[in-house]
C-alpha cells in the first residue's frame, strides 16, 4: 500500500471529491482525518475507512480549527494535508452579497490558509511532507458568475507556490490539482453543459481519477514534484 504508516488530513470529506480522496487514502494504508459539516455522516464514513478520525464543524470557525490540531495532535503528527472543502458561487459581480462574498471566500481562501498555518508544523517535523490543494481550471478560463469562487482559486494556487518556496527546505512539497467539472456533487448543476467535444479525452473528469492522482503526491513517489500546477482536466486546457 503506497501510504502505508502516513497520516492524513483531508478537509471536505463528507462527500465528492474530499470523500473519495479519503476513502482512497484509508484503502491505500494511511490513518486518517477528516473534516465536514454533516456530523452523522461523518461518522459513518471514518467508520467505513476504518483507522479514521471524523472532526465535525465548520472551517471558517477557530473552534473547528483547534479541534482539527487536536486530532493531528491525538494521531502522533502529520505526513499529508489535502486542502479540498470549498465552496461554490455562480453570481455575476454587481450581484454578489456580503455574505455570499464572505461565505466563498472565507472557505476556499481563509480556512485554507488557516488550517496549513496551525498544521504545517506538524508535517515539517516528518520528512516527506505534503500539501495538496484542490483548485479549479477556472483560474485559467473562467465564466460568468465565476469572479469570487475562481479569484479564491487563483488565491490558493499562490500560495500553493509560496508554500513550496517557504518549506520545501524542509522537505515538503506543495501542489495544487486544478479540475474541470467532474463527477462530484459540486459539479453537478455544470455537467449538463459541459461540450466533451471541448475535451480530448471526451469524458468529464471522475473524483476515481483524482483521488489516484493525490494518492501520487501524497507518496513519495512525488517528492522532486513541487510549487505546480496540474491541469487533471483531460487536456481541456491544452
């Protein structure tokens, strides 16, 4: 198993891609912790993967936060981090709220930001380090209704560099995976209108195909692989 012996965080998973990732992750041999907001089925998910530990509560929230450091702490440390809770906005500019600004960003940029802040000493103390941020193709063509949700992306692809700069003296890496649509709850009000001509490989994206790629840069396999930007879109962006 190629993450046998590692701990991992993802943030997100309760469902879609965060589940999936989590899921993979137990299947191929790490302990690990996870975050959502759906108590109930949290619990019965960390009972399906079996050495997993389910912290409930919202990211934008410190108390959260410190219960997710508790548990990092509880396991002994951390090897991976996989920063995937998001969420999503489809409002034009001139229309968006306070709170629909503050709820998007607050979760894609702020918690993000916050949760590798109170844990990246943790995985610095380990050799082989990582960090892994879910982010959008939509950094690189966006839509309409796309500005708050994509510049939060585009916000963690900088600092997905930023990190690999300030700690991968330490040994840690730090990539992003940046998806199109795919098969994922998030996704689904998109899929209908997705033109698979538009894709070479003529399908939408599968949360299979991105759980084994964070299986990769959660592996050791990944370690001269640092600061990028991986376009897991079936060359939609070629």
């Amino acid at each position: 198993m190629r993450l046998s012996g590692k701990i991992a965080l993802v943030t997100g998973g309760t469902s879609g891609i965060g589940e999936g990732i989590a899921r993979r992750f137990g299947a191929e041999g790490a302990a690990v912790v996870f975050t959502g907001r759906r108590a109930e089925l949290g619990e019965r998910i960390a009972a399906e993967i079996g050495d997993a530990t389910f912290v409930p509560g919202d990211l934008t929230r410190a108390a959260t936060r410190a219960a997710l450091v508790a548990a990092v702490e509880a396991r002994g440390g951390l090897d991976v981090l996989v920063n995937n809770a998001a969420a999503f906005g489809d409002t034009v500019t001139d229309q968006v709220s306070d709170e629909e600004f503050d709820r998007i960003v607050g979760l894609n940029f702020r918690a993000a930001y916050l949760v590798t802040r109170d844990v990246v000493p943790y995985l610095i103390k380990k050799p082989g380090g990582r960090i892994v941020n879910i982010s959008s193709t939509g950094v690189v063509r966006a839509w309409p209704g796309s500005s708050v949700y994509n510049a939060s992306k585009a916000a963690l692809e900088n600092l997905t560099q930023t990190w690999a700069h300030e700690y991968g003296p330490y040994g840690l890496t730090a990539n992003a995976l940046t998806l199109p649509v795919v098969d994922a709850p998030m996704s689904l009000h998109a899929q209908p209108y997705v033109d698979l001509e538009a894709i070479p490989s003529r399908r939408i994206g599968t949360v299979t195909d991105v759980a084994d790629m964070a299986v990769f840069l959660a592996g050791d396999e990944s370690g001269y692989l640092n600061g990028a930007r991986i376009p897991l879109d079936g060359g939609q962006t070629a």
